[in-house]
C-alpha cells in the first residue's frame, strides 16, 4: 500500500512540474509568434510550435543543458530547439 501512495504522489508531482514547463515554452512560443509576425501558413509561424506543444508528452532531449531536436520523442525540448534556431535565421 505504502509503495502505491508513494509512486502516486511521484508521479503526481512530476505531472505538475512536466505541466508547468509546458506552460513555459507555450508562452515561449506565443512571445516567439509575436516577435515574428509570421502569418499562420508559413512553417515557421509560432502557431505551428502551439500545437507540438500541447500534444508532446516528454520533455524530450537536453544536452548540457541545450534543447537538442530529434531523438525517439520529440518533446518539448524539440520545439523550444527549432525555435531557437528559426529565430537566429528570421
């Protein structure tokens, strides 16, 4: 019983931290769309970014510290990297 409740309240708070970065590079993202102006067409648009953000469900792959893109699951991670370099190039 005592594993349960423990696993539970583990994964209950990593839920919440997972959620919270999520939130994070959503509003990363809507500033980057701002900055940009770009319309929702182009591939670049921040609006493209929204919706790999709400359906990610890891944080995906940082390397000393750096979004990285690619890996088995994308994440957040992928989406905060692509904009990053999206933006040097805008």
């Amino acid at each position: 019983m005592a594993f349960r409740v423990f696993r539970n309240d583990a994964l209950q708070q990593y839920r919440a931290q997972f959620d919270l970065a999520a939130r994070y590079v959503y509003l990363a993202a809507k500033a980057y769309d701002y900055e940009t102006n770009m319309l929702g067409s182009d591939t670049m648009a921040g609006q493209q970014f929204l919706s790999n953000i709400v359906r990610s469900r890891s944080l995906g792959v940082f390397e000393d510290g750096q979004p990285q893109t690619g890996g088995a699951d994308p994440g957040l991670s992928d989406t905060m990297a692509k904009m990053w370099l999206n933006f040097d190039l805008v």
